[in-house]
C-alpha cells in the first residue's frame, strides 16, 4: 500500500528549530557521551563516533521528542493530561516528561510490549492500557481514549515538536565532533528508523555541514527505504526481528519528506547482523544497547556505506533490553 497523497501543511523545519528545541529541553534531558572505541574502528576500517543515547533518560533518544512535546502543550494543554501510543521507549519518555511537568499520562502499549519497557512506564507513573500489536491498533485505542478524556495526544515520531526534539542528539555529536577535531565534521552519519523522527531530526543537524546520512532497518520492516526507493510514503507488514523499536507499518509523513531531501541511502541489517554488533559493543566498549540501538553499528562494522568515509557517527538510540535476551545473543558463538 501506498500512500499517493502530499500531506498539506507540512511544517518547513530547519537546524534553527533544533537549536530551539535543545535550548528548551536543558537540563531535563542529558548531554549524552560521544565514545570512540579503538577496537570497533579497527574493526569498521574507520573512525566511528558513537552517539551513546542508550545513557539517555529512560534509555532512548525518545526523551528528547517527548520532553519537547510535552513543554511545548503550555500548562493548559498538560492540565488535561498527555496521552500516545507506544512498543516501549517512547512510551517510557512521555511518562517520564509528564512526572517532569507534573501531569497524567496514558499510555497505549502492545499486548507483547517487552517486560522492561512495561515495567519502565509504570515506574515512572504512567496509567498503561494494551491494545494489540500493531502501531495501527495502538493508534486507534489511543485516539479514542483522547477523546473521551480531553487528554492531548503525544504523537510517537511525526510531530515538529518531536522532530526538533530528536534531532538534538545529531546536533550535540555534530558539536562534539567538530569540538574534538578543529572543526572537523562527520562524512557520514548512520540512523536507525523505525517512525523516522529521528533520521528526520539528524537530517536537520547534519546536513547542513555536508554529512551523508543513511537510514538503517531491519529486513522486513524497511518502511523508510522502500518509501525513498518509489519516492512516496509505503506500508509494510512488519516481519520479525530482533530490534522490536523498528517496527512501525509507516513512517511519518513529515519524515518522510524530510528524509527523502537527504537521505543518501538506505541500509537493512538482519538478527544475525544485530546480535554481533550487540555483543561487539557490549565486549570491546564495555556499554550495552538493545538490538534496536545496535542496527546502526551494526552497519558501520560491515564496511557496507559507499565511498569508503574516514569519520562515521553512529547514533545508538536506545538501551532498553531483556537481560535473557542479552544472555541468549552472548551465548550464541561468534562467527570466526
């Protein structure tokens, strides 16, 4: 299926929104380390420059997009409650903002969310309702609660406020990298999608300075390429996959026609891709991600990207894992 339609109205975005969202979100997000592991370059053929958003509140990028959106609503709008749908780490990031703004969250979650995340939203005080498996499902239960209840609706991923939000992760390692090299920039930039808030956020960062960006996805779930590849927003039946934040049936239409401007190209990992770059991570840097948080490095240590680039920024969007599943990929031998 295929979405013909040019979605009017779409908000023109640039760097200067990003600058604003990371000026309004101070010291309610973190500063998250840039980390450059010497093993993991020898390993790639080149610099890689991690973006280590698993140490981010609640464990994802998410908590950029949903602490923007949620201060964006004015004390007014919070005063009805906030409400989204959600797999997990953005459902985790609009709890988490609503406790940093004082207001209810409802929160719409998979029947077969991960028991991390779950237990994530209900820590941080978020009202959990399940429905289904799919974002569709989830999107419908969630736009039925809000408006019965009046609560205002955090959209997941195609929102300006959640793009701004998200593309301050690509705007602090752009800043880092040009701080530790004099003024050097990144030749490529690699970021996993699932809804494309943040490839599209990245997108804003970076490409002013000349970085080429790629989009990374699961096989199966390739909403994003198979989108840029016929030019037009298209629909996927998600598959299985190791990396359960990847897996919307459509990204969004603002991030799309954010991405199709510059997104250089695209890329689909597998489980058996995912796992490696999981364990490669966790042994020789010492930092563990879920496999979501392991697609784009999974990428950059198969010396896939074209043109061979000296200086890659690898964006690890999340750290949010099952720790069987962690001990079942750990397990699982290597390949020689």
């Amino acid at each position: 299926m295929t979405d013909t339609a040019s979605p009017p109205d779409l908000p023109a975005l640039d760097i200067e929104d990003v600058r604003a969202a990371a000026a309004r979100i101070e010291g309610r997000v973190r500063t998250t380390p840039v980390l450059r592991i010497e093993a993991l370059d020898q390993m790639a053929g080149a610099e890689l420059w991690l973006k280590a958003e698993n140490l981010q509140h609640i464990g994802a990028f998410k908590a950029r997009g949903a602490m923007h959106a949620v201060g964006q609503l004015g004390e007014a709008g919070r005063a009805r409650g906030v409400i989204t749908f959600s797999s997990g780490n953005h459902a985790q990031a609009v709890a988490l903002a609503a406790r940093s703004y004082g207001c209810a969250a409802t929160i719409v979650m998979p029947t077969d969310a991960p028991k991390i995340k779950v237990a994530g939203v209900k820590a941080l005080g978020g009202e959990i309702v399940f429905a289904g498996t799919t974002s569709d499902v989830r999107r419908e239960a969630a736009m039925s609660l809000a408006e019965r209840s009046g609560a205002a609706v955090v959209q997941p991923f195609d929102h300006p406020h959640i793009v701004a939000g998200a593309g301050t992760a690509t705007l602090e390692l752009v800043d880092e990298v040009a701080a530790r090299t004099g003024g050097g920039t990144l030749d490529a930039l690699l970021v996993p999608v699932g809804g494309g808030g943040l490839i599209a956020g990245a997108c804003l960062a970076a490409a002013p300075a000349g970085t080429a960006i790629y989009s990374v996805e699961p096989h199966g779930c390739d909403a994003m390429a198979r989108s840029l590849e016929a030019g037009e927003r298209v629909a996927v039946s998600p598959g299985p996959t190791l990396a359960d934040g990847l897996k919307p049936t459509m990204v969004g239409a603002l991030n799309f026609a954010i991405a199709k401007q510059h997104v250089a190209g695209s890329f689909r990992v597998g489980d058996d891709d995912l796992g490696p770059a999981l364990r490669a991570l966790l042994v020789h840097g010492k930092v563990l991600v879920e496999p979501s948080g392991a697609a784009a490095l999974a990428v950059a240590l198969t010396g896939r990207l074209p043109g061979a680039p000296r200086r890659i920024g690898v964006i690890l969007s999340g750290g949010n894992v099952d720790p069987s599943l962690v001990a079942r990929l750990i397990d699982t031998p290597a390949e020689a």
